[in-house]
C-alpha cells in the first residue's frame, strides 16, 4: 500500500495556529512547525490524522486523501 502525499491548505492550518499565512510558510520552511500525519485503519480508512506543532500550539485535522477537511 502506497502513502499518498498528504496536502492540506496552508491558509487553514495558519488560522488554527493564530499565524498569518506567509509567517507559517516561513516556519514551515525553517522547520519550526512539526507535523505528524496519521492513517485510519478499520473504519476509518482512507481518512488521515494531520496534527500541526507550534511551541505550545496545536492544530489537528481529519482529511481526506486529497487533504479535504472531513466532519466536524
């Protein structure tokens, strides 16, 4: 089985983390931000667990294999 390229939207990430835009695309890019993505398994396969770090913040997403938001 095969790991998809996950893509979620970087505007969306930002306002859950109280960060503009460019200002996370730079933190993105100096490794600042961590990530951590997780697969469903049983029932919830094909959605994933993408989980965003920044000092004492978070920002957590279900998605869609195309990093479409699913639910809540």
């Amino acid at each position: 089985m095969s790991n998809p390229a996950i893509e979620i939207s970087g505007a969306m990430v930002a306002g859950e983390l109280g960060l503009e835009v460019d200002e996370f695309r730079q933190l993105m890019d100096v490794r600042k931000i961590k990530v951590l993505c997780e697969r469903g398994t049983g029932e919830d396969e094909g959605l994933y667990r993408a989980t965003f770090y920044h000092g004492d913040r978070r920002a957590r997403f279900i998605v869609d294999r195309h990093g479409r938001p699913v639910g809540g």
